[in-house]
C-alpha cells in the first residue's frame, strides 16, 4: 500500500487496527462501548531527528497509548498521525 502521506520529523502514519466486535465469550460488543484500539500498522514514516533516526518501519505493527496521535481522514481511510515516542512497542 502506498500512501502519499509524507510525515516530518520523528512523526509516523499509523493505521489502527478495528475495534473489537465480540469477546472472548461470544458477547457482541455495541458501538458506544467499544474501547478505541491501541494497536495498528505503520504506513509511513519521517525521516527521524538530526541525531535520532525513526526506528519503526512501514508495515510495522505496534502498540501506542490510548490517547496518543491525532485522527485524520485521508482517502476515506482513518488514520493517526504521532510521534515516535507515542508508540509502546513493536509487535
């Protein structure tokens, strides 16, 4: 997949993975009490800091905080938008 977004700095491009539909028990979960996942794939990355280069890499799939990134829309596609240092770690 190829996105034309282009991230500064020690940004990334992430796509979240979907919210779980059911649990483990079969249970259907309704839209308003679905949790906002926490976990995606990487679509692009910046080109890092000076002296820090980016170490996720596209296609990476990672875990980031609850709240991290900023949503955006591109393409009828959701996405997040954060900084590296958002990002837990590397699955």
């Amino acid at each position: 997949m190829s996105l034309s977004i282009k991230p500064i700095g020690d940004r990334v491009v992430v796509e979240a993975a979907p919210a779980e539909e059911k649990t483990a028990s079969g249970i259907y979960i309704p839209d308003t009490a679905k949790e906002k996942p926490q976990r995606g794939k990487v679509v692009a990355v910046g080109d890092g800091k000076k002296d820090e280069p980016v170490t996720v890499k596209v296609g990476d799939e990672v875990l980031y905080g609850k709240y991290s990134g900023t949503e955006i829309t591109y393409e009828g596609k959701e996405y997040l938008i954060m900084r590296e240092s958002d990002i837990y770690a590397i699955l």
